[in-house]
C-alpha cells in the first residue's frame, strides 16, 4: 500500500470530501421533500382529530372494545370532515373499517358495508398520499380480504419499500392468505 505524502495527499482528501458533500446533499434534499410533503394539514384541528383517533384505535388493539374503536372511528370522519384531503385518517379510518368487518360489527354501517369502505377509504389514501406507507398496508389489506392477493401482496411490498423499517401485524395475513 502506497503512503501518499504532501499535497497529493491534501487533493485526494478534498476530491473525497467534495463527492460525499454532494451525495449527501442531494438526500438532505430529498429529506427535506419529505418532511414537507408529510406535514400535518394545514387546518390544525383536524390533525388533533387525528392524533386522538390514533390513541384510541391504539387502545383498542390493546382491548379489543368495540366503543374504543367506534370512538376512534368518529374522531376519523370528524379529521376529514374538516380536511376531506388529509391521507393519514383516510388509512387508518380504512383499518377501522376493517376491524369492524373482522368482528362483524354494526354500528353506523352495518358490518357487511364495512370491508368495501376499508378498500375505498385506503384507496383514497393512496391516491390524496401515493408515498405515505400505511395508506398501502391499508390499501393491502382491504385488498387481501377481497380475495385480490396478488395485489395485497404488491400493496404491503410497497409499503415495505417506502419504509423498511415499518412493521405491521397486517403483513403476515396479506402474506398467510396469499399462500407466502
């Protein structure tokens, strides 16, 4: 291995550092794109919703009560009667619909319409937020309890890609129902 002495030794350092400053602009940038892009909506209330809606269907994964997830549901519809554009809600009002089709509940909708607004809420996601994960895991498990696994399984790789570090309990149905 050649030592590189004297000011070769300075050029090589500042050609290196100049490429990693470049690369690392250009994610900074992307980033930053992002962040942006994910803001919460511009109407504050809605996003307020939105967070505490999060809080109860967390609850209700933990419980399994039937008022937390309708109460989760409402604080949804009330985010999007407020900003009908904002993506977030949209996903998670379709896993709400989703639960309710599992456990075969009525409430405003009856059970038997619920599978069909989880696909058409996640869809709506995907659309308003084509880059935002959870509106594909959504969108795939609407998908997969259509009987449509090829495309749950699309979906839930695409949510994967956007984000390899989410982790979703969804997945493992999309990937069992489609024989993975």
């Amino acid at each position: 291995i050649a030592r590189i002495d004297g000011p070769t030794a300075y050029t090589v350092q500042d050609e290196v550092a100049r490429r990693i400053v470049t690369v690392l602009a250009v994610h900074v940038r992307k980033a930053e794109s992002e962040r942006v892009l994910a803001k919460p909506p511009a109407v504050w209330q809605a996003y307020d919703y939105y967070l505490q809606a999060v809080a109860c269907v967390t609850a209700y994964h933990a419980s399994y009560d039937r008022e937390t997830l309708f109460r989760g549901r409402r604080l949804l519809q009330q985010a999007l009667a407020i900003d009908p554009a904002y993506a977030r809600p949209q996903a998670a009002l379709s896993s709400c619909y989703m639960s309710q089709w599992v456990h075969r509940w009525d409430d405003d909708c009856s059970w038997t319409e619920a599978l069909d607004r989880s696909y058409r809420t996640a869809r709506e996601s995907v659309r308003l937020a084509p880059e935002l994960p959870e509106a594909h895991v959504a969108l795939g498990q609407a998908l997969t309890f259509l009987r449509q696994h090829e495309a749950g399984v699309t979906a839930v790789e695409r949510a994967i890609a956007l984000n390899p570090n989410l982790t979703s309990f969804r997945f493992a149905y999309t990937y069992i129902l489609a024989g993975e």
